[in-house]
C-alpha cells in the first residue's frame, strides 16, 4: 500500500528556496575556488620573478667578485686573493683616515671602469677591500689595472657608424 503525505505548501516553499541557495554555494565555491586558483598562479609567477631576481643579483655579484680577484691576481696576490676579498661582520678598518680615502677610491673605479655594472650600488664590502689595499700600498697599482682591463668605453662617432652600419646589413639579410 502507498500512503500519501498531503503536501503542504510551506514545505514545498521551503524546498524552492533551499534548491537555488545549495546552488548559490556551489557557485560561490566554484568562484572562491577560482579565485584561489589565479591567486596560486600569481603568487607562482610573483616568486618565478623573485627568483630569477635572486639568481641575477647572484650573478653580477659573483661576476663583480671575480673581476677584483682577477686583478688581484694580476697584482701577485694569487693566495691572498680570496682572503682579500673576504669581508665578514668582524672585518675592520685599518685605519679611519683609510676609509674616507677608501669611499674616494671605490667611487672613482666605479666613475672610470667597468668593474661594476652599471646599475650596480657600491657595496660597503668593497670598501673594505680597497681600504686592504691601501694599506698595503697596492690601491694605486689596482686601479691602473683596472682601467686598463675594464676601461669604461665612451661612444664615438666611428662606433655609431659601425653600429648604423651593422643595422643597415642586418636589415637586408
């Protein structure tokens, strides 16, 4: 035997009105979840850039550091070359009159080489390092090997004909 419940219509109001919210939810959850997921894809692509940011930085600094162990070398100072350029929280000045000569020096080798990149900001490691070499008597001699290995190159008129000329043929391959 069926038994019919008689239907009431306050029951089937409610019915109506929990069948559209459970699909506003869904929908909701839908959205939410779609918003997690572009924040996921954005917080990924924020720490691709953050990365490949770090790995830059790294590698001018790497490649800053081995310009100056270079010339260090070049100075005779092959085993020492590492212990000069090592400069940690207890590292020293010298002397204090060396450190204003120091920061004269650093900016002039930043001005007149091409030891540091362009968008490089001196580092206070550096100064260190020439405040080294001042006190033993080889800042001088750096420098000149310096500006000789990294000189900075100034743009001249023949330069700007090569490269117009160097366009120009690019241009018609």
């Amino acid at each position: 035997m069926l038994f019919y419940e008689p239907v009431n219509e306050e029951v089937l109001l409610l019915k109506k009105e929990k069948e559209p919210k459970q699909m506003n939810l869904s929908g909701e959850f839908r959205k939410r979840q779609e918003i997690k997921i572009v924040d996921l894809f954005l917080s990924f692509q924020e720490w691709q850039k953050l990365n490949y940011d770090i790995y830059t930085l790294r590698q001018m600094r790497r490649e800053v550091r081995n310009r100056w162990k270079r010339i260090l070398e070049d100075l005779g100072f092959q085993k020492e070359a590492d212990t000069l350029l090592s400069v940690t929280k207890r590292s020293i000045v010298s002397d204090s009159q060396n450190m204003s000569k120091a920061r004269e020096f650093l900016l002039k080798l930043s001005e007149e080489t091409t030891i540091f990149p362009t968008s490089w900001e001196l580092s206070e490691r550096y100064l260190f390092v020439v405040d080294r070499l001042i006190a033993l008597d080889a800042a001088d001699e750096f420098f000149r090997i310096a500006s000789i290995t990294y000189p900075k190159r100034v743009h001249t008129v023949h330069d700007e004909d090569r490269l117009k000329t160097a366009q120009c043929n690019s241009a018609l391959s």
